[in-house]
C-alpha cells in the first residue's frame, strides 16, 4: 500500500529544515532539523532533515577547523569561502526542494555521520 504525503507540507519542511542556518551559527540552528527529523512521518523531509543536520556539523567542523590558521591571518580567505558557502548551499537546497519536492537534496562535498 502505498502512502502519499502532502507536497506543500513537505515542500514546507523541506525548505524550514535548509533554511534554518540562516537562524544562527549556534546549536539552536540544528534543532530545526533535528525536530522535523523527529516528528516527521514524511520519509523525503526526513532526509531532508538529515541533509540539513549534516551540514550544520560539516560547518561546525570546518569553522573550528579554521579557528587557528584564522588567527594566524592564513586563513581568513577560507574563512570568508566559507561564510560564502554557508549562505549559498541552503539557498540551492531550499529551491530545488521547491521545484521538486519529491526528492530530498544533497549537498555536495560533505561528510554524512548521519
């Protein structure tokens, strides 16, 4: 038997999911997903919301990461790479899952413990 879900909720969660890096660098940002991974019946938001999760800790990752060579003045290009990235990924996740909310998008070049 198949199940069919609401494509405006999904478009919904999908875009709450991505776009909720914008809210802030703190771990408040991570709940978003996180919530929508809980309480979610919709297997395309789930992996929405673990796409999203993934890069929230891909981020983390890479600003700690960056945090020594920054202070040495090395990094600040990688630095502002990344503030670059950070802003355009979720806006590319948030519009492709407008235009096609059937499948979930994955960010390119990141690791997935999730």
């Amino acid at each position: 038997m198949e199940t069919t879900f609401d494509s405006d909720k999904r478009k919904l969660l999908s875009i709450a999911s991505h776009g909720s890096i914008f809210l802030s660098q703190l771990v408040l940002s991570a709940g978003v997903p996180f919530g929508i991974l809980l309480l979610s019946d919709d297997p395309v938001s789930k992996e929405n919301a673990k796409e999203a999760l993934n890069f929230h800790f891909n981020m983390w990752l890479y600003s700690v990461l960056l945090i020594i060579p920054a202070a040495l003045l090395i990094g600040l290009p990688f630095v502002a790479l990344l503030g670059l990235v950070q802003f355009i990924m979720p806006v590319f996740a948030i519009l492709s899952s407008v235009t096609d909310p059937d499948h979930s998008y994955r960010y390119p070049f990141i690791f997935r413990p999730l």
